[in-house]
C-alpha cells in the first residue's frame, strides 16, 4: 500500500484547522505525473479518504488526474492498465484539449492545489511549470516522490524560491535543509518507516489475520495527529517509538472493527504492546586480544 503521502496531506490539513483554516484533502485538486503503480496506489488510497470526508467515488476520482509519458490519462486509450482505468478521464468531460500539451500547459488547464512526482525522471518539475502552479494556487503542495536523490522531479531549494517560500514541500529521497529568507527549512522524507513498525505491532497485539485499506488509513490518521514541535511536516524519527505504539493502538481498533482481529478491550491490547514492544537493548562486550 502507499500510504506515505497520505499521512503528509493528513497532517498538513489538520494543522491548518489548528491555524484556524478548513481544508480538507476533499476539497484539493491532485495531479499526478507518473501513472505507474505507486502514483495510482496513492490515488487509490487518496479516494478512500475523500470517500470518507463525504464525496462519493465518482465525485473523489474527479479531483484527480495522471499523466504518464504519453500525456493524460483518457479513457480512449487502449493500452491503459486495470490499475490506471479508474483514474483516466472520458476526454469529453475535459472542458480543454489535452493533445500535445506539456506540464506547464496541463498545470494550466486544471489548475492544482496538488502536484505529485512519481515518474523517475529528473528535473520533470521545471521552473515554468511550478510557476504557472503558483500563480493560481498560494500554498502549492509539491512532492517529488521519485527516488533516489538522482531522479527526484525537483529538488526543494528551487521548489521553495520558484514559490516565493510558501511551496509545502516533502520528497523521496532525503534533502538537507533550505534555507529561505534566513529560516531554515526542514525537508520531511515522504517514507513509510514512520507507519510500517505501529502496523506490524498492530497487527501483533490485535491477532488480525489480514491487513485491510482501513488498518493503513488508520495510521494515517494516527499520525497526522501526533504532537510535535518540529518545523517539518513530519515529527522527528526519534520519536519514533512513541509514533508507534499510537499507530499500533489505532491499527489494531480498526482491525478489530473491521472483524479481522476477536474483540478486545483497551487494557488487554495496552497489555499486549508492552509484552510484544520491542527495545534495542544490547549487551556490553569487551574486546579479547589473542
């Protein structure tokens, strides 16, 4: 599953509520570039949690679009995958002609709050295209998601100056920190070392005999909400293991409520992860000379 870029929209919108705004991940407009697995999984997943801000599943595949080598996705296309079919659009229903545009033009046409690169390829996020998504959206989220650093679709420091520093930007591979305007700042790994150990615990303490959708966008969830003061749009990974057991606690509820997992009360489960929790603990040694 790829939930990583979904805890990031998670906890980016809930700290906007905490600032006093309304946002929510319904209400954006996401346009992928790269519509491969990983891109349309993180689609998939996205559309679940539109689905369950209110929208229905027409209404949630609406606010996204993919766009692969050949251009975007559109439903005449007849070598797109089962994965893809979903996410591509009856051309129809456009409103404008995709032929023979490039990213600056589609940025143009459908107007992002949301961009996301999953396509390998370097550099794809050009000045010109993130300048044209500035200038209809003031706070563009921007994730270049490709990996390694080689590949990353942009790197955050032109990110960050081609916004005038109000991109909100995370990426694959790991970036030091930029500095803008004499603030430093941190450039959070999109990774899923921060959610894999709290479901696999989860997993643990709850006898869930499968992992179901509802399991991942419970440690979404879990994690958006943790309390940090770190400048990041992720907390530090030396909270890692309290970011666990939360995760852990919330994957476990949803594996019980989704009758995956028997019924079992909070202190049987609090039980159970501090028998199962696992600490780094080693033991001293000495070096024998021979």
């Amino acid at each position: 599953m790829f939930s990583h870029p979904v805890y990031l929209f998670l906890r980016e919108f809930s700290l906007q509520d905490f600032r006093g705004g309304s946002q929510t991940l319904s209400s954006q407009t996401l346009l992928f570039v790269g519509a491969g697995s990983a891109g349309c999984g993180i689609a998939d997943l996205i559309v679940s949690v539109m689905i369950a801000e209110g929208l229905n599943e027409q209404e949630a595949r609406r606010r996204i679009y993919m766009v692969d080598k050949d251009g975007l996705l559109l439903k005449d296309n007849p070598s797109l995958t089962d994965f893809q079919s979903p996410f591509a659009w009856p051309a129809e229903q456009l409103g404008f002609s995709p032929e023979n545009k490039g990213l600056d033009a589609l940025i143009a046409e459908i107007k992002p709050s949301v961009l996301i690169g999953v396509s390998g390829v370097a550099g794809l996020f050009t000045e010109q295209a993130i300048r044209q998504m500035y200038a209809h959206c003031e706070k563009p989220i921007i994730f270049p998601l490709s990996n390694p650093t080689s590949r990353a679709e942009a790197v955050p420091a032109d990110l960050l100056s081609w916004t005038e520093g109000n991109a909100i930007v995370a990426t694959g591979s790991p970036f030091s920190p930029v500095e803008y305007n004499g603030v430093q700042r941190v450039i959070s790994q999109c990774n899923n070392a921060y959610i894999f150990p709290g479901i696999g615990l989860g997993v643990l303490i709850s006898g869930a005999t499968r992992v179901t959708r509802n399991m991942f966008l419970a440690s979404a969830r879990a994690l958006a909400s943790f309390e940090c003061k770190d400048t990041g749009l992720l907390p530090d990974i030396r909270h890692i293991h309290d970011i666990s057991r939360m995760i852990a606690f919330a994957v476990a509820q949803s594996a019980i409520a989704d009758n995956v997992a028997p019924p079992q009360t909070l202190p049987t489960l609090t039980e159970k992860l501090e028998n199962t929790f696992w600490r780094p603990e080693y033991s001293d040694y000495h070096r024998i000379s021979l």
